[in-house]
C-alpha cells in the first residue's frame, strides 16, 4: 500500500541529533554494551517513537541523552548534538555538570514510568512542581504556585487546587502521571522524554494521557520522543519510528511506512504478536516465530522462517466461527465448577482522621456468575471498579460480607480454616507482579518445591525435586535454574516460576490477577500461549482479571465486565466486542488503541492541519 504522506524530515537543523551512540556498562559477567551505535534526530515539533522489548536500549538511550546514567555505566562513545537557547548547539556529552544541569529540566524534561517512584512522598503534589519552577525560573513563590495550578488545569487534572494540597499516595496512577507530565512541562522544555508513561495504565487512563500528549505537543511546538514496547501505543501518536533490538536501531521508518510495510522479521513480530479485535487467534504469533538463532544465540532472520509477514502469521492462526461455537456448546452442557451467588465485599473506613463517621465502600456489591469445567472466564474492568477484590474473595484470601461461594456444588463460605487449606490444593491464585510473589532469598526451585511439602504432595524430596524440573520444563524453562535466584530471571521468566509453582498443588482452578499486565507484548504473547497450553494438557479452569480488553477477547471463552464493584455486562467475546449493551463497556473498547492504518491515516492529517492553524 503506498504512503499517503510525505516521511521526509522538514528541512531545518535537528533539535536533537544522536550520532553513533554508545553506552556500556561493566558487570561481573563483563561488560554490556546496552545501546551500540544509535542514530537518530529529532526536529522541532517531531514526535519519534522508539520500541522495542525490555533490555532492547530504548530507556538506556533516553537517559544518555539525559546525561542520567550512573555507574557502573557510562557514554563510551558517539554525539550527543543539541540546540540549546542558552548554549547554542552543544554536544552534550562534552559540557559541564553545571552547565547540563541548566539544560535538564529546563530545555530537555523526561517523565519516567513509574510515577509513585518519581514522586517524593513526603511533599505535596504542588510543592514538587513549584521546586522545578523555582529552580530554573526567577520567580516568587507566589507566581510560582499560581503557574502550578495553571499546569494541573492543562493537564486537565481535577480540582486543581486540591491536587495542589495532595499527597502522592492520595491521587490514583493516572493523575500522579499528569503530575509528572506538568513537572516536566513547568518549563517549557523544547524537548520531552517519555519513557513508558501509559504502561500498565487502564486503556481509559491511557487514552486520555496519549491525547494529552497530542495536544501539549500542537499547543507548545514540543518535540517529544515517546518510548514504548507496544506499537500500537505509538501508532496514532507518533511521526516516526525507531525499532530498537539489542541496543541497535534494526529498522525505522514513518509510521504508516512501519505499519503497512515492516521490513524486518523484528518489527513484524511487535506487530503481529498483540492481540486483536477484529479476530479470534488460536495461538498468538510471536517474534520468534519470525527469526532464528545463530551460533552465538542471537535472534536473526531465517531464510525461510514459520512466517513471512503479519498478514500470514494472522491468517494461519485464525479461528473459526464454527470452532468458537462449539466450544461454547461444550461449556454450558457441564455442571459449574464454581457459582457465586449475591456475593458482597464491603469496608468500612473513616471519613477523615478525626471523624467519627464510617463510610462503607462496597468494593463487590450483588455479584453473581458461573464458571465451568475446561472454560476461561474473563473479569474486565478499570482499576477500582472491584476486580482483584472479586478474584480474592472467591479464594476466600478476603472474607466476603454476604452471599454464598460454591466449589463443585459445596459451599466454601462457613468452611473451617483446616479443611480451606486443604481446599487451596484446587483453588489457586496468579497474582500481578511475580517479584513480589517470590522470596528474594530463596532459590526458584525451593520456591516451587515448598508449597508441595505443606501440602503433603508426594512422599519425599527427590519425587518433589524430580516433579520441579518436570515442571520448570513445562513452562519452557531450563531443570538447571533450580538453583538460581528471582533476580536472575526477567519479568516474564519469573512469572513463568510462579505458574510452575501454581501447577505443583495440581490445582483445578486458577484466578489469573493481572498476570500480564505489566510484560512487554512479545513476552505476553508466549505467557498467553502458555496458560492456554497448560489449560488443556492439565484440565485447569481460569478467572482471567485484566484491565486489556484485547488480551481478555484472546484467551476467554466469557467476558464479564465490572464497574464499581458490580457485573455491568456478560457475553462470548464476539457478541460483547462487536454490540456492547452497557456504555461502561463501549467506552472501554474505544480506548484500546489498534493501530489500524485507517485510524494512522486519520491520526496523521489531524496532525498536519494542527500544524497548519499553528
């Protein structure tokens, strides 16, 4: 398909110019070159997007540009070229401390991923954007605490005023990160760094901080670099597009270019391993599927790889209406393995410190559903609308207020705590963040093995370290990690651990709670992959909890979507995706960005007749 649009850079002096950047660092294992000869410019105005998986250098680069890295790192080579309005085009690796100090913050801003760990806790939301302001800006405190509430409102935070008064832990995830976008915008920087804003947000939330950016970029003429793992967040934001594998630039290009015509097997695995709307897959296309592995064990292109392009990987994987059918026939002729029926999770919490009122938060509120034998029910929903709470209180980890749960027709309600643990053999929980669910001092093996002993499965040590490394190699890892430590292992590895030690209690369900919510798509498309694999050579039935509306249609048989703590809709996939009743649920579905070329195109001559009242 040709491009409708011109890709060419505009013709004046870049902003910001990386020329052959190099940056390592020295480990014990030796030295680790995390960004390898990377070039690129940025113009006035340009929106560039760089993706690529995690340890591919794109956050590395972003911070070398910030003259950010510590050591054990360090710029081993290349330019840094920057137009500053203090210092002239300046190479920024070469200029002083002091110097790079008046440029970072001021003329180049960066907002990190993660908000709460860039947030002081201890300081007002208001208080740390007025110390940007007052740091490079002559002011007063008055004038700078009036241009905070004025960077609130055009980050269109509410009450304004109030936000200013609050503290990091008082505001949800999406409004701290229009805290940190008005801190780095306090300024008026030419340039702003991006560095995964939108991860692990809900699609809502995402939504409206993807067009935030669009429009801060039209009303400020700022250039912004956006960093991301997942193409399709970039896809309606961005001008162009760098494609970041092991610390290279392996392809880059304008995005309808990226989109409609990826060149290398890399890029074309990004874009076909998300899952879609539009269809049902069997299994999710991976990049793997797309290169090979050479003597050293690097990924490369194969001559003749499984798949040539996206369209192919897609279409080889599709399923059929009549296939869909049948399996939701199958389904509904068993006896439920789980039923809930009017269930109820309230809290009390105190008004205020002093106050003597008690407010009640129904954070599950009339809940009632079944699950059966061999199905995945999906669970949807914005964070807070009572999702987790659900996934808990079925597990009884939260005692329910009212109602009734039922496991292969008992009920688990009144259960004494002997007989639920024993229960917790069958019932078992994937939670969201597979660090947290491993002791760092313990090696995996250990880990996998020690629910097994308190449960009393199989009669000794060696049975019990024969079934780890069996399972180990379930989940496609090696036998000889059993000795390694989590810290050792990536977000995905880790959360391949925690399935393996899930699957050593031979459950018969399993509450999936954000399970992937926080991986790059290339790496959820393979833990996707493996829950289906694993659902069908063991039997398992799943509650998949998500705020994905794309990855819950992927792997449910059923969705149901929750809003403030009750069931606003329930339906196959197909009939909730294409004709949702409840506009909670249509809303959700017109956040996911989908980076389709018509909505690229669209995107693209918005842009231009922006630029043009400009």
């Amino acid at each position: 398909m040709q491009n409708p649009f011109n890709p060419s850079p505009p013709a004046q002096e870049p902003l910001l110019e990386v020329r052959d950047l190099k940056t390592q660092f020295k480990t014990n294992a030796g030295i680790i070159r995390a960004v390898n000869g990377v070039s690129f410019t940025v113009h006035k105005g340009e929106t560039i997007g760089i993706v690529g998986e995690s340890g591919s250098g794109k956050s590395v680069t972003a911070l070398s540009v910030m003259r950010l890295i510590d050591q054990p790192g360090r710029i081993e080579g290349g330019n840094i070229f920057f137009n500053s309005k203090q210092f002239g085009r300046i190479d920024m690796p070469q200029i002083s401390s002091k110097d790079m100090r008046k440029i970072r913050g001021n003329e180049i801003s960066m907002i990190f991923q993660e908000p709460m760990s860039s947030l002081n806790p201890v300081y007002t939301c208001g208080d740390q954007v007025m110390e940007s302001i007052l740091l490079h800006q002559e002011v007063s405190r008055k004038v700078a605490r009036q241009r905070t509430i004025e960077l609130f409102e055009r980050v269109k935070l509410p009450m304004p005023a109030s936000i200013f008064t609050s503290y990091p832990h008082q505001i949800s995830g999406g409004q701290k990160q229009r805290v940190m976008i008005a801190m780095a915008l306090s300024c008026n920087p030419q340039l702003l760094i991006a560095d995964e804003p939108t991860t692990a947000l809900d699609v809502t939330v995402q939504s409206n901080i993807l067009k935030l950016f669009a429009e801060i970029r039209h009303e400020l003429d700022t250039s912004l670099i956006f960093i991301t793992h997942d193409l399709s967040v970039i896809a309606e934001i961005a001008d162009r597009v760098l494609v970041m594998y092991q610390g290279k630039i392996v392809e880059e290009g304008g995005v309808w270019d990226i989109f409609a015509n990826p060149k290398h097997p890399y890029t074309k695995g990004l874009l076909a391993c998300r899952p879609r709307l539009d269809m049902k897959l069997k299994v999710l296309p991976t990049v793997a599927d797309f290169m090979g592995v050479n003597e050293e064990g690097t990924l490369v292109e194969k001559e003749s790889g499984k798949y040539r392009s996206v369209g192919e990987a897609l279409l080889y994987n599709v399923q059929s209406q009549s296939e869909i059918d049948a399996q939701h026939q199958a389904f509904l002729k068993k006896k439920p393995i789980l039923e809930a029926q009017n269930l109820c999770t309230y809290y009390s919490t105190r008004g205020s410190w002093f106050s003597r009122n008690k407010e009640v938060i129904k954070a599950v509120d009339n809940v009632s559903f079944k699950v059966y034998p061999g199905e995945t029910l999906g669970l949807v929903g914005e964070s807070g609308c009572g999702k987790t709470t659900l996934g808990r209180t079925l597990l009884r980890l939260i005692e329910p207020t009212a109602g009734e749960i039922f496991f292969e027709g008992r009920s688990i309600n009144k259960l004494p705590e002997k007989e639920m643990r024993r229960l917790r053999r069958q019932i078992q929980i994937v939670f969201q963040d597979p660090y947290a669910s491993l002791n760092p001092r313990h090696a995996i093996g250990k880990a996998i093995m020690e629910p097994m002993k308190i449960h009393g499965v199989l009669e000794n040590e060696k049975q019990r370290r024969d079934k780890v490394m069996y399972l180990l190699e379930r989940v496609n890892l090696k036998p000889d990690y059993f000795n390694r430590y989590p810290h050792e292992f990536s977000g995905g590895q880790r959360q391949r651990i925690c399935i393996a030690r899930t699957l050593a209690l031979e459950p018969k369900f399993i509450v999936c709670d954000e399970s992937v919510s926080a991986l790059d798509v290339s790496v959820q498309a393979q833990v996707l992959n493996l829950l289906n694999e694993l659902k069908q050579d063991f039997g398992l039935t799943y509650i998949f909890i998500s705020h994905d509306l794309s990855v819950v249609k992927f792997i449910s048989d059923r969705v149901m979507v929750m809003n403030n703590g009750q069931l606003v809709e329930t339906g196959y996939p197909e009939e909730l995706y294409e004709n949702p009743k409840d506009p909670y649920t249509q809303t959700l579905i017109n956040s996911i960005p989908l980076g389709k070329l018509e909505d690229i195109r669209k995107a693209q001559l918005a842009r231009k007749l922006a630029l043009r009242k400009t």
